[in-house]
C-alpha cells in the first residue's frame, strides 16, 4: 500500500501536463497567427517605399521561419507531389471560374471597353506572386486554423483574413472571400499548392483583363488603392 501510494501522485500529473502542452501548443499557433496577419495588414497600409520594401521582406522572411520550424510535414504543407486527378480537378475549375469573369463583369456594368491585354512579363511575375500568397494562404495560415479549429471552420476562417488583406478595394474583396473559401477547400481535399497558384494566376490576370481600372486601381489594396491616381 505504501508503495502504491507513492507511485499514484506520480501518475496523475501526466494528463494536466498534456493538457497544459496542447493549451501552449495553441496559443503559440495563435501568435503565429495574428503575428503574421498583422504583417501583411501593416505592409499593405504603408506607402511605396523603403519601409514597405522592408515589411514585406520582414513578413516573407517570418512566415517562412515559422514552416520551417512548424510541426508540419511537407505533404502537410502542400509541397509534395499531388495527384494529377486532383490537380487537374483543380486547373478544371480554375478554367471554368475563369471564363465566368469577363461575363460578370459585362453583366455588371464594371468594365469599359477594350478589354486590357496585361503584359507577359507583368503576367509571370503576377505567376509567382501569386504562388506565393497560397504558400501563405495554405501552408502558414490554413493549416494553423486547422489544427485550432478544425478542417471545414478552417476554410472559412483562412478566407475570410484572405479578403480583409484586400481591403478597401471593393472588387478584390469580393472575389478573394469567393476564390479563398474555393482555394481553402481544394486544398482541404487536396493538399496542394502549385495548381492553386496556377488558378490563382489565372484568375487575377482574368480579373485585371476583365474590370475597369477605374475600380480595380492596378490591383492594389491598402493605401496603395486609395493613393491611386490615373
């Protein structure tokens, strides 16, 4: 008896410290989180020049020192080779929500006549701009959201802080909470971030092709959109 109440102490501590774990585990995904958000918003709202260059420099380089020191794998991340049934399942609808765009913004009023043509080499740098911002999307914030809330609350909370980052711009608000909740869920199906960056590609250079500058002010968000001048 004497014995096993000296080892009994010793085991009910075990669970409170894996909780406590799990609880720390979480808070510090939650500043990772608001860390990185809170980056970009700064970045975004702060005008052309050496300090934007520098927050942006500052956000790259934290969002990739949290992957690689994260607990997830590469095949988490997206970064492993996909299968060819899910990435062309994913280009499949890209090109669908695609050709929806110019006819939306005829239907709508938004665009004026000629349709731009944008620039190849604007296009590819547009290409790996937008590769990287699902590295963000899907790699850093949606797998956070995953582990703290869950897969499904995850795509919708990953793409709601997607469309706040395109603030005050009207039309990529709109069309980044739509392409977010679709990016989220491809991703969610089938961890991939590749054909996402192709879509995503596709469908900002579709929307830049598509709506009035007008309105669009160079794809610009933060204070750059309300600095815009033609």
């Amino acid at each position: 008896m004497a014995s096993e109440s000296k080892s009994f102490p010793a085991i009910l501590p075990f669970p409170q410290t894996r909780r406590q774990i799990t609880l720390v585990r979480g808070w510090v995904l939650w500043l990772q989180i608001s860390l990185v958000y809170a980056l970009i918003v700064l970045a975004s709202w702060t005008s052309e020049g050496r300090w934007k260059v520098s927050l942006m420099l500052t956000t790259a380089a934290v969002i990739a020192g949290f992957a690689l020191c994260g607990r997830y794998t590469v095949r988490e991340m997206g970064l492993g080779i996909s299968s060819s049934q899910g990435a062309f399942l994913i280009l499949g609808w890209g090109l669908l929500l695609a050709a929806c765009i110019p006819a939306v913004a005829v239907l709508s009023g938004l665009r004026f006549p000629p349709i731009r043509i944008v620039p190849w080499r604007g296009a590819w740098q547009y290409a790996v701009w937008a590769l990287m911002q699902q590295f963000a999307l899907q790699s850093f914030f949606y797998l956070r959201m995953e582990s703290l809330l869950g897969s499904r609350r995850a795509v919708f909370a990953a793409a709601i802080l997607f469309s706040s980052v395109h603030l005050p711009s009207p039309i990529l608000t709109v069309a980044t909470l739509a392409g977010g909740l679709f990016f989220c869920e491809m991703f969610r199906r089938y961890r991939t971030i590749v054909p996402l960056g192709l879509v995503h590609a596709m469908l900002g250079l579709t929307i830049a092709a598509s709506f009035s500058d007008h309105l669009l002010h160079h794809m610009r968000v933060g204070i750059g959109y309300l600095a815009f001048h033609r």
